[in-house]
C-alpha cells in the first residue's frame, strides 16, 4: 500500500512559467514532508521541506503548500528555468520518531527553453 | 554536505554470484540507509541501520543481508543475484536539524548495478 503518491509521471512547462507538482499522502502520523531533486546519473539531493505545523515554506523560486485536512502537499516553482528539468520526489517522515522517509514514485519534469 | 561515497559506481556480475556494495560516510552520523530505484517504483527502502551492528530491513529486503561493523560503513550484499536486482542503488546518511530547515538525507552518487 503506497503511503506517499505522486500521480503524475511527467509535467512539461515552458520556460517562465509555473510548475506545480503534487504529492498526496495516505499516513496521519506524518508529520513532516520534504522534497528531492535528482538529476540523471546522480544521487537525489535535498530542495525544501516543510513541518506539519505549516502549511506554507518558501525558499527562492521554491514554495511547498501543504494541506493537512486534504493529506496533500504541493511544490510551486516560479518561475521555472530549463536547469529545473529533473525528477522530483516527495517524502514523508512520521511522528513516532523513526527517521525513515517513506518516498513516492516521483514526477519528471521537463522545462522547455 | 556531508561526505558520502559509494563503490562501485558501476559494476555487472552474473546471476547467482555474491555481490557486495560500499557506503563509507565521514561525517560520524548514526542513521545510514540503502536504497534502490527502479522506473515506477522510484526509490525503496531495503535496509537501515541506526547503529554499529544495529540493522534492520526495509520494504524491500528479500534476497539483501547488510552489516555495519563501523559508523562510517554500511554493507550491502546481495548473496545470490538476480536479474531482478538489476537497480540503481542509493545510500543515504540522516543529517537532521530540523532549525536549519533540513531533515532529512544526503544521498550517496548511487552504484549501477547489472546482474546478467
């Protein structure tokens, strides 16, 4: 059973416009959700995170919105550069202290120049 | 970013045949990790480890041992490949604190494995 779920493989925008990629995630106990960008032939590296106690984070270019009724969270990048064209995961950790990160599938997002 | 290195990068072996991948951290952290990712499946959990000798299995462990013996390297054996375990594998160090704004991995260049 899939705890963290990112339903679109792929997104393609254009270059200046916005990207948003979403993550639904099925575990109450989850209380805190970040993001990975990786690139190919690369190890996965850390974008932005966000604490159950918020609904919003922001940092440059990158915003993530979380609703916590809707067990869903989103990750807004404006505008978004041809650079950004990588795989994108989200992760979840629970509260019961176990510093697992359950990750979803991941969404590959494609910026045209 | 924390020191983190995995060997080999790439390696292919053939079925049935014991193979052993490396994780070596220098940054003394205690939570050590390792992954595989495969299309549709994006990354799994195989095994952790929260400590010299102290390991327990992930989603994904079947056909997978690992050992730590030291806090800067866990190992990851597969003792009999298979086609299956044909992956991309990941290690990944906890580097939490949470004040800076970062909890979560740091995640290792990954090792390409074949099994033929």
């Amino acid at each position: 059973d899939q705890q963290v779920k990112q339903n679109s493989p792929s997104l393609s925008v254009q270059e200046g416009r916005i990207s948003i990629l979403n993550c639904d995630y099925t575990n109450s106990m989850f209380d805190y959700f970040l993001w990975y960008k990786k690139y190919p032939a690369e190890g996965p590296t850390f974008l932005i995170s966000i604490s159950s106690i918020k609904d919003k984070n922001e940092d440059g270019r990158f915003t993530v919105f979380l609703n916590k009724s809707a067990k869903h969270l989103s990750l807004h990048i404006v505008p978004s550069q041809p650079g950004d064209s990588a795989v994108y995961f989200c992760a979840s950790k629970d509260q019961g202290g176990s510093e697992k990160l359950v990750f979803g599938k991941g969404t590959k997002l494609t910026v045209n120049p | 970013d924390a020191g983190i290195t995995q060997s080999p990068r790439h390696k292919v072996t053939e079925t049935g045949t014991p193979v052993t991948l490396r994780c070596h951290q220098t940054e003394n952290h205690r939570y050590m990790y390792w992954y595989r990712q495969d299309p549709g499946h994006g990354l799994r959990l195989i095994h952790y480890s929260y400590g010299v000798k102290d390991t327990d299995k992930g989603e994904v462990s079947d056909g997978y041992s690992v050992s730590r013996s030291k806090t800067e390297d866990f190992l990851l054996t597969l003792e009999s490949a298979t086609s299956s375990q044909t992956s991309v594998y990941f290690c990944a160090i906890s580097e939490s604190d949470r004040r800076q704004g970062r909890d979560g991995y740091t995640f290792g260049s990954g090792t390409r494995l074949t099994v033929v």
